[in-house]
C-alpha cells in the first residue's frame, strides 16, 4: 500500500492512503539506520509504501519503502551535531512567520531560513505577524525588512491572525498546495492556522511574560487537510536554525543577490571576503546589498549557529 506521512512521533507514523485511510505504521529496525544520517528517516510529507499486519487484533502498518523526495527542509539536530533533522519533505511551499517583538525574529534567523529553503528548492512567503499590535517603531522595522527581502525577490505579506488582516490573501496562495507553517514559538503559527481554518481547533498559548517567548504548543510536525483544497504542515517552534551540508563556496550561491553578481566578481570562486574586484563587496559599498545580508552570510561561513542546540523539537 502507499500512502503519506501526516504525523510522526519519533517511533509511530500515521501514514493517510489514497482512498482517504488512515494508518498508524512502525519502521523495520535495520530500516531505521541503513545509511541514514537523519535522527527521523522519515518525515511528515514523504510518500511511503507499507505492508499491513495485524497483532492483538489491530492492524497496523509496516513502512518498507520512501519514495524519492522532490524536496525537504532540514536544520541539524539539536542533540547530534553530525545528524540532520528533516522538518518535512514534498513541500510546495514554506511560510515563514515573522515577528518584531514578543517573541523578535532576528535577520539573522530568517536568512539561515531561507539559505536552507533554497538550498532544497521550497518556495518560501515571508509573513509579518500581529502587525495590529505594533507600535510606531516596530511598524517602521517591519516596513524596512519588507523593503529588504522584497528587493531580492521573496513575497512578503503584513498580516494579523488576530483581526484577519489579509488572512484571504494567504489563503489564496494556498490553494492547491502543500504549504509548511514554520518560525518562533510565539510568532502565531497555531494563531494563523485557526483563522485559516477555525474547524482544526490547534492549541494556543499566551506568550510567557517572565521570558517573552512563546510556549510550546506543537511537539510534532503535522500534516492537516483544509477544506479549500489545500495542505498545511504544522511544524514546532524554532529557536535557533543550524546550516547543515553546505560547502563554504556554494553558500553565497543561496543568497539570490549574490548569486546574481556573481558574474561579475574577478575570480569565478570568489568569496565575496577579501578578494579584489568583488561584485558583492562593491555592491554592499554601495548600499545595493543589505549589510545585514552580508553579515548573515559571514556568520554562515564561520560556522556561527546561533545557539541552535538550546532548541526543544523532540528529536526521540
């Protein structure tokens, strides 16, 4: 039988068949480590074969096969610094919720975010939450990281899941695709989900006063049906986002706006550090390339990973 991965909890996938059935499915033993360097070898999005076998009366799945990916999200795991962990894969495309304050969302943050999504080629929307909520300085910050991201190319929305401020607009892109909801815990994910799509139901929390950070409300990542044809996967909340499985002269490639002057540069393998003649250096002079761009970009090179190991994803 084949089917898709809706759920996984580190040792059962509830895996959804064609004809609309779901079943909860295990994984071989020896399946489990055969030249997989991944801490979950299968993730919410793949599209897996499974044999069905019945114990104390209930039938369950054994998963024996995953069909190739056309894409995945993957950050390193917490725990293991030579494993990765894939956030979820066949996504048509990510939304990346954004918050200035209670809990911020660092530049830095977002562009590991995105070097990762266009390493693995998803799609990646850029929503502002609880724009309702800010004040004169946050709307101006919000203004200038759209101008910012919106120059190299990313589709950058205001919106507010508590007043339903161009929450249609969202749900239009939606259509017809299978879209991850990803970002801080506290940005509002579950928030915007329940206003996409009030019959879910997700849990919510209040922000935590005494750390403004978000509680954690989603241990796993989830894959939901929505009634107008689309496809959502809720992902747990990310502190931090470690690069994993690039080599150093291919990461300013992942940055659209380096890639684009890259022609230009003296040496074909330039770094955009401290060689002559750099299109990239000239442009960041120039004030065409955002310094906090390039200062992301540095951070990636020295293998800064902004303390991703204090995450709390459950990695069993």
């Amino acid at each position: 039988m084949t089917g898709t991965v809706y759920k996984s909890t580190g040792s059962w996938y509830t895996v959804k068949t064609m004809n609309g059935k779901f079943y909860e499915c295990r994984i071989k033993g020896r399946f489990r480590l055969e030249g997989i360097k991944s801490t979950n070898p299968i993730a919410v999005g793949d599209i897996v074969e499974f044999e069905l076998e019945t114990k104390n009366n209930a039938e369950t799945g054994v998963i024996n096969r995953i069909e190739e990916r056309k894409n995945y999200i993957v950050r390193k795991s917490v725990n293991l610094s030579k494993q990765t962990h894939i956030i979820a894969s066949n996504i048509d495309q990510v939304f990346l919720l954004i918050t200035i304050d209670n809990p911020p969302t660092f530049s830095s943050f977002i562009d590991r975010f995105l070097v990762t999504a266009e390493a693995y080629s998803v799609k990646t929307v850029l929503l502002f939450n609880k724009v309702d909520s800010y004040d004169e300085d946050a709307v101006l910050e919000v203004k200038y990281l759209m101008g910012i991201y919106r120059k190299i190319g990313y589709e950058c929305i205001e919106i507010s899941a508590t007043n339903g401020k161009n929450i249609d607009k969202v749900k239009t892109l939606m259509v017809d695709k299978v879209s991850m909801f990803a970002g801080h815990s506290g940005v509002g994910k579950s928030t915007l989900v329940n206003a996409i799509e009030p019959a879910l139901d997700l849990k919510t929390k209040e922000i935590s006063q005494q750390h403004m950070q978000g509680q954690h409300t989603t241990t796993f990542a989830e894959m939901f049906d929505l009634s107008f044809g689309a496809k959502i996967i809720d992902t747990p909340g990310i502190k931090g986002f470690g690069v994993v499985d690039m080599e150093r002269e291919e990461v300013g490639d992942y940055f659209p706006e380096f890639f684009a002057l890259k022609q230009d540069c003296k040496f074909n393998n330039c770094l955009h550090l401290k060689e002559p003649k750099c299109a990239v250096k000239e442009a960041l002079e120039d004030d065409e390339v955002s310094y906090s761009r390039y200062r992301s970009y540095l951070q990636i090179l020295e293998g800064e990973d902004e303390h991703y190991r204090t995450d709390n994803w459950d990695e069993k």
